[in-house]
C-alpha cells in the first residue's frame, strides 16, 4: 500500500518512522517532510493548503492511506477534500477538527454533554473580556480561541498579568487566533495526557503522556509546544483511564455523531487530575508532540493497521494496540530564543543513536549540512524499564549531540523520577 503523510515535525517523523516499519507500506510519502523524514520517506513539495493538488499526488500514486499529522491542515478541512476524492483518511473533518480549531467551541460542546472542564466565558471584544475577569478568582486562564501552536495560553497570577494578556490577545498577538478569547477558572492538580482511537463510533484508548510545557527546569518560564514528554502517565491510572472514557472521551464522540459530524483519528485530551475527578482541559483533534515521539516508541502494534481501521471505520473489529511495558522518554532540544524568535541556521552533528533510543527530527534542513531550521529542533528519545532509566538513556544521548545553538530542560520527567525514586525506597 502506498501511504502519504502530510506533515513536516518532530510527530511526523515519529509517525514516519513507525509507518514505514509495516510490511503493509509499499511506498511512504510525506509532504513536505524533514531531513529525519527523508530516511524513510520520500519527500514530496506540496503545498497542504492547496487541497486540489494534494488530491491529485494522490490519485497519481495510487495512495491508500493519508495520514494528516498537523492540526492546521485539519481545521482548514483537508480531510474532507480527501474523502470527497474517495481516498481514506486518518484524521478528522474540518467540522469535527473544531475540537482543536475553537476552545469556545469545546467548552459549549463540554456544556451541552455534561463533560467535566473548568468554568469558562466566551469573549469576543476585549471590554467584554475585562469586564468578565471580575467573575474569576486568581489565578486566571486566558487563552486564545483559535490555533496558536500551543502558545495561545496564559496562566496570569495576577489581574494586570490577565488584562496584558487579553489586551496582547484582541491587540492581534496570535494573529485571528485571537480574535475570540476564552476566560476559564484554573484548575488545581496534576495534568497528564490521554490518548483515544475512534472511527466516529467505536473508541479505544491508545496510551498515556505527560508534556512539559513550560520553557524552563522546574515547569518555569513561558509556555511551549512542549519541551518533552514520557510515557506512560502513572498518574492516570486504570481506574482514572475508565472515570476518562465514560465521562469525557465516549459523550464526546456520541456527541458529534448525535450532530452529524463525526470525528474520525486521535483524540488527544490534555486532563488535570483535580479533587473532583479528572477535568477536561482541551482537546487535540491529532497526535501530539512531543508526545507522539514517546508513544511510537512503544507502540509495539502495526501503525498501519489501526490507522487504516479508523479511516475504514472497521475499528470495532481490529485488534488493540498492544504497548512495551517499558517507558519511553524524549527530550526536545529547542532553538536559542525559543519560545520567542529562535535562532535559525545554527550547524547540528548527530551520532548514531544506540538501540532503543531515536533522534525525531522536529525543526531541521539540510542545506550542506545539517541545521536548525525552527524553535523546537530535535526530540531525543530512550526507552527504558523504568522513566528513570529512559531519562538516564535520553540525556546521555543529548549529552552527545553536537548542537552549539541549542537547548533543552533537564529535569523532564521529574515527577514520575521522584514517585519511582520514593517506590524504591519503600
């Protein structure tokens, strides 16, 4: 089967890198791709916004399978044109991909579902929203409706940290990202990251994460993309993974569907573990990243095979998908000046990694040799028997990449390192 992945980072390569792994792929393709990617795809120069031109690579190369790794394609309804075009397609339509493409549009749906989340208020003038602030205690989340590349939210300790944000947000900051903002009261405990399968009608878990946000060691400094991740969460466990399904992830689906548009792919759900039971704090309508690095790791199951169940709507019938027991680690090495403006074209020398361990590219070219290209650039990530270990295996690669221009945090996977830390001393 001829497979097409549509995509250009650090998930794509991860998603790349398992694709090819299949006896069922013939040929990959992935557009545009990474210098990462290219090991096991070939590159192709397509415009995803141009959907006309994507359909016909397609019926060109006969293409089986079309795996959307990005959300913007998502939202702007690439999926839809691909299915129009008789082709399957592992990712949502642009009508469902709204779980990502609108937090207002998720809050409602949470609203009308009865789906745990924080309290919230839609915001669409910036009066509106300053006005609204009188309503939240502090902290307070302020967060951009639209796409933002995981930087569109703002956790203000204080009111004038809130109304900087808001004014930042509606002053054109994010761009039409912003044109709607979204108030919502913050919400105390543990996040953690919650992975589902769903054709529209079936739904299965598919493994657990946990991101590190923040820039800086210690969950300090602005928000990221992500600056690494492990798997699995401890945290969420079986019991939480059961109270998540029924209660947040299966009225979501049958929602959807209840409107007529169901949601086919991944649904990626950010959960915070709060006094009441876990809450929704939103949804990703694709994999994340770099949380998408850790789960292939461990994906011991035929990529091909879920994905192609999903987009054939056979998933009721397909097998689960079966995850090492060991934990996997990845550790974003980042641009200097990431989150901000990061330093672009800085050289990059890369070892050969050891078994067990990969370097996803994320935000890299190949121009005579290897570069930064982006803000976060490379996902180094190990497995392990433990995330301890994965951590230990992780950093010593890092440790060995020949990348001046960069940085990354050093204390990814704190939490679940400290719980084991302590089991071990029980």
């Amino acid at each position: 089967m001829n497979i097409l992945l549509l995509g250009s980072g650090g998930r794509e390569h991860a998603l790349a890198w398992k694709l090819a792994q299949s006896p069922r792929c013939s040929a990959l393709f992935a557009a545009p791709g990474n210098p990462g990617i290219a090991a096991h795809a070939v590159l192709v120069d397509l415009d995803l916004a141009d959907h006309a031109a994507v359909v016909g690579f397609c019926q060109v190369q006969q293409i089986g399978l079309v795996v959307v790794g990005p959300e913007a394609p998502l939202v702007d309804g690439i999926a839809d044109s691909l299915r129009a075009a008789g082709f399957a397609v592992f990712g949502p339509g642009k009508a469902a991909a709204q779980l990502e493409g609108s937090k207002g549009f998720t809050k409602d749906l949470c609203r009308e579902a009865d789906i745990p989340t924080a309290g919230y208020i839609r915001c669409t003038q910036a009066d509106q929203a300053l006005a609204a602030l009188a309503d939240f205690s502090l902290p307070v989340v302020v967060k951009a409706d639209g796409l933002a590349a995981g930087k569109g939210v703002i956790i203000a300790q204080t009111r004038e940290e809130a109304e900087a944000a808001i004014t930042d947000m509606f002053g054109g900051s994010f761009g039409a990202s912003g044109a709607e903002v979204v108030i919502e009261e913050f919400m105390d405990g543990e996040e953690a990251s919650f992975f589902a399968l769903t054709d529209g009608t079936s739904v299965v878990p598919f493994g657990t994460a946990q991101d590190h946000k923040r820039v800086g060691d210690g969950d300090t400094g602005p928000n990221t993309g992500g600056m690494g991740a492990y798997s699995p969460a401890s945290v969420l466990t079986p019991a939480i993974e059961t109270d998540i399904m029924a209660r947040i992830i299966t009225p979501t689906v049958e929602t959807l569907a209840a409107r007529g548009t169901p949601f086919s792919g991944v649904l990626f759900l950010g959960v915070m573990l709060t006094a009441q039971g876990p809450k929704l704090i939103e949804y990703n309508c694709r994999f994340g990243d770099p949380e998408c690095e850790v789960l292939m790791l461990r994906l011991e199951s035929d990529l091909v095979d879920l994905l192609l169940a999903v987009a054939q709507g056979r998933l009721a019938g397909a097998p689960p998908a079966v995850f090492s027991k060991d934990a996997a680690l990845t550790v974003v090495m980042a641009a200097k000046g990431y989150p901000g403006t990061p330093e672009k074209g800085a050289p990059i020398t890369l070892p050969d990694a050891p078994k067990g361990s990969v370097i996803f590219h994320a935000g890299t070219a190949e121009k005579g040799a290897l570069i930064a290209n982006g803000g976060r650039v490379l996902a180094v990530t190990a497995l392990g028997r433990r995330v301890t270990d994965a951590q230990d295996a992780a950093y010593a690669l890092v440790d060995r990449i020949d990348f001046p221009g960069g940085f990354c945090r050093r204390d990814i996977g704190w939490r679940e390192v400290a719980r084991e830390a302590l089991a071990q001393a029980d």
